[in-house]
C-alpha cells in the first residue's frame, strides 16, 4: 500500500515537472506558475545536492563492509548490494536530471 502510494506521488510529480509549464503558458505566467517553477528549481537542486554526498557515503559503507567483513559472505553480498544500489540510484537521480533539462530545453 506504502509503495503504491509512493509510486502514485512520483507519477504525479514527474507528470506536473514535466506538462506544468505547457498547460500554464496559455495563460500567460500568473504569480502562482512563478512560484511553482521556482519551488520546482529549488527541490531539483536540493535533490542534486543532497544525492551527492548521500552517494559517496553509502558507497563508503559498502566498501567498508567488505572490507572489514572478515570472511563472512553475508557481510560481503550485503556490502555490494549497497555499492550497487546506491551507484544506481545516483546515475537514476541524475539521469531524471538530463531527462528534465533537455525536455525544459525543447518546451520553452
């Protein structure tokens, strides 16, 4: 149910990131579509800044893992399931990015 909601949330994001400035510049760029950019920009850039860091940390604990893991083959899946995903997630954060870019680029 969690995920299900998660998932909703996400689409309807991407959804408004994507047609909000289409639908809005028929009418001109009233206060409240200024805000809306604005308020996009400012979590786009957060999420960039934040994912960042957020990377190299979880990158570090995995390599720590196994480093450290001493022979135990849990610990060393368990580190590289975590270097792998974070790596992912960074490349997927930062691939929404671009995606978003070049559409902002051929939309206005």
């Amino acid at each position: 149910m969690k995920k299900k909601f998660l998932y909703i949330m996400f689409m309807f994001l991407l959804f408004l990131c994507i047609f909000h400035s289409q639908v809005f510049s028929a009418w001109g760029d009233p206060e409240i579509v200024t805000k809306i950019n604005s308020a996009f920009e400012n979590i786009k850039k957060w999420l960039i800044t934040i994912s960042t860091p957020a990377a190299a940390v979880a990158v570090g604990t995995g390599v720590f893992m196994k480093k450290f893991s001493f022979g135990d083959e849990e610990k060393i899946r368990t580190g590289k399931k975590l270097i792998k995903g974070s790596l992912f997630s960074y490349a997927f954060i930062l691939a929404i990015d671009l995606i978003l870019s070049a559409i902002k680029s051929l939309v206005g």
